[in-house]
C-alpha cells in the first residue's frame, strides 16, 4: 500500500491506476481524536474507547478518503467465516452505533454504488475484493479462525453464484500480524494443515516445542488458488502490523489493549 497526502490512511497504488472510481483504503493509527492506549485513530467501537472520539476518527477518515460515514456498513465481527450482501438502504448500519451493525458476519459484498463496507481490524487479515463490470466489491475479515473457515474461498463462491466472473476479479490481502510476529500452537496448526488439506505448505513453519510460525497472508493466498483465482489476480502487502508500531494497532503486540484499523470499500458515484 502506499501513503496518501492524508496522515490517516493508506491505499492500494495498483487499484489507484487500474480501478478508477474505486476507494481502497485501510486507516493507520495516527491523526485521530482517541487517548490513552487508543491513541489515536482508533475506528473500533467495541474496545471500550470514548464512542464520541471513535465517531469523529472515522468521520476524518471518511472525509479524506472521499467515503463520508453516512454510506459505511460495518458489522458484528465474531471471528466466523458468516458472509451478507448488502445495500443501499443498509447505509450507515453500524457507522456510528455498534449495535446497529449487521450481526454475526465477517464478510460484507455489494454490487451497489457510493455504499462503502467497513470493517475493523488489529492484527487480524483484511481481504479486499474488485471487480469493474459487475462494480462487485468485498471486504472480509481472516483471523485465524475465519481463514480455516475459508472465508476467502466463500467470497469467491458467492460472487460467483451472482453471475460475477471469478477471473475478473482483484484482490489484495491487506496489512496484517507477519509471520515474523505470529506464534501459534498445536491446535492452530492442525486447522491450518486441516483447511490446506496438507501436511506441509511454506505459510507454516514448525519452531519445536509445538510452536509454529503462521503467515496468514500466505494462508489467505493459497485458499483463494485452491478456489480458482489465477496469481496474478492476488496482490499483497507487505506490512506487519505488529512491527510496524508507529502506523497500525495491534492486538497481540499490545495485548489486547488497543484500537483498531478500518479497511474502507466503496465505488465512488
């Protein structure tokens, strides 16, 4: 991703030059209104930060990324792999209440325009989806848990039960937790190995002791081939948000005490 004139997100330089039209973006930490541990762009409200200051962060994120919050649909994210299309008269759900977000769904999509999905993130995977003749867009949310759940592949399974071509599709995996940072155990691992459908795969590196690294960007990766998607369809970055302390939040890294990041996705009127 590369940095825009705004301190408060990123965007995706490819889809920048090939997807006119389209607001991609996943906020950083910084120039926002929250204190304390949430310093400053929290975007989460359900972390127990002041919900005035979280509605005025994404009211600046959504000002300088051209995606005004009254056009946002969050959700309930419950670390499943449940998937909703949504539209136009879902505006707003969850944008500035909580409980108002559509409930239990780790996975918005759309084929609407100016109608931006929203959802939060610490650590956890950002998947976003594009494709230009249907204006087909989703954003998913892959902790370890939604990505064994194959959250990636049931994107791709229900745009392509709506008539959308899964080879026109683009998808970025956005910044997350690296595999530099993520230690996960035993029962992790056989779900990981589970889900591949194999015993060895390079996003799982055994450290002894039944203690593994886990690249979940690679995970993600390797579902979405498994579901069809040609590579170079698939587009990464590169960024761990735990190293990277001065433009994202992490959970792990800030143990559980911490704001949240939004990836923001939305055709543009």
């Amino acid at each position: 991703m590369i940095r825009e004139r705004s301190e408060t997100f990123l965007s995706i330089k490819k889809w920048k030059e090939q997807l006119p039209g389209l607001t991609a973006v996943f906020s950083t930490k910084n120039g926002g209104f929250s204190e304390k541990e949430f310093a400053s762009l929290n975007t989460g409200l359900h972390v127990q930060d002041n919900d005035n200051h979280v509605i005025q962060n994404r009211n600046k994120l959504g000002i300088h990324a051209h995606a005004p919050i009254e056009n946002w649909v969050c959700a309930e994210q419950v670390h499943g792999s449940v998937i909703k299309k949504v539209f136009s008269n879902d505006k707003s759900r969850g944008s500035t209440n909580y409980f108002d977000a559509i409930p239990g769904t780790d996975g918005l999509w759309t084929c609407e325009t100016n109608l931006f999905l929203s959802l939060c993130f610490a650590d956890c995977v950002p998947l976003y989806f594009a494709e230009p003749n249907s204006k087909f867009i989703g954003v998913a949310h892959a902790g370890w848990k939604g990505t064994v759940q194959n959250i990636a592949g049931k994107m791709i399974q229900q745009a392509s039960e709506n008539n959308v071509d899964p080879s026109q599709i683009q998808i970025y995996i956005g910044p997350s937790i690296g595999k530099c940072c993520y230690e996960v155990n035993d029962a992790v691992a056989d779900q990981v190995q589970f889900c591949l459908n194999r015993k060895e795969h390079s996003c799982l590196t055994s450290k002894g002791n039944g203690k593994y690294n886990l690249d979940l960007k690679q995970l993600n990766k390797q579902l979405l081939l498994d579901a069809g998607i040609k590579k170079d369809q698939i587009s990464l970055s590169s960024s761990c948000t735990s190293c990277e302390e001065e433009l994202f939040f992490s959970h792990r890294r800030d143990r559980g005490k911490t704001g949240r990041n939004s990836a923001v996705l939305g055709w543009r009127e």
